[in-house]
C-alpha cells in the first residue's frame, strides 16, 4: 500500500486537463477581436454635423443613420436649446457616403426593430451641389 507521500508525489506528476482555459479561450479571443475591429471602426475618418428638428420622436444616442439603406453612421447626441427643440449631432463612419450640403434629414421607424432612424434625404439634390462640410448643418423635413 502506497504511503501518502507517494500518492502525492505520484499526482503531481499528472496534469489534469482544464477545459474552463479551452472554453474561455475560444469565447474571450473572439469577443476581443470584435471589440478592436469596433474601436478601429470608430477612429476611422469622420464627418459630423448636426441638425435641428421640431420633434426627436424618441431618437436615442446611437441610433443608426442612414443614406437610402445602407447604414452610415449614427447620432453621437441630443440637444435641445431655446433656437431648436432637438437638435441631433451626427456622425457620418462610412468614409465613402457622399453627402450633398443641401440634403434633409427626416426619421423614420424601422420596420425590423421599431426603433428611430435617422435617413438622410438626397433625392432632391443637385449634381452640382457642394459636398457638406465637417460641422455643417443639415435642413430637417421631419
């Protein structure tokens, strides 16, 4: 019969395997990865700019801005001064969305989610229309 001595020499030899090291290796890298790509994403180039609605008709901080489909952006803020009862800063992420200085803005529900969006209205524009400006200010049809 094995003394205990022996038995604990003998099981420091063997390596239990730990699955939790497996486990959270294969969930914790990819959530890290996604993060980066997240934050790299948002310190891309940028446009901002703002503009001034009658009602924000429960538009949040995030919610998505749009040109035609395609998600370009999001609103970084809400306001609202004596000047305008809710002004929306946004910022434009998509470093090819082409954004006409004399485009309007208007919101819209989404039919997915039910959430305020924000469109960016360019039907109306001319081709000769200058490029909006970083800090510009954009006409609301909402």
């Amino acid at each position: 019969m094995p003394t205990s001595s022996q038995v604990s020499e003998s099981s420091k030899g063997e390596r239990k395997p730990r699955p939790w090291i497996a486990i959270s290796v294969v969930i914790v890298l990819p959530v890290i990865g996604l993060m980066l790509v997240s934050r790299l994403a948002q310190n891309g180039p940028r446009l901002t700019f703002s503009t001034c609605m009658q009602d924000a008709m429960f538009l949040r901080e995030g919610a998505p801005v749009k040109l035609g489909e395609t998600q370009i952006g999001y609103v970084a803020a809400t306001t609202q001064d004596r000047s305008c009862p809710a002004k929306a800063k946004i910022v434009i992420t998509d470093p090819d969305a082409k954004i006409p200085a004399d485009s309007t803005t208007s919101l819209v529900l989404s039919k997915v989610t039910g959430e305020t969006e924000m469109v960016i209205n360019t039907n109306s524009t001319s081709e000769a229309a200058t490029k909006l400006q970083n800090g510009g200010v954009l006409r609301s049809t909402h």
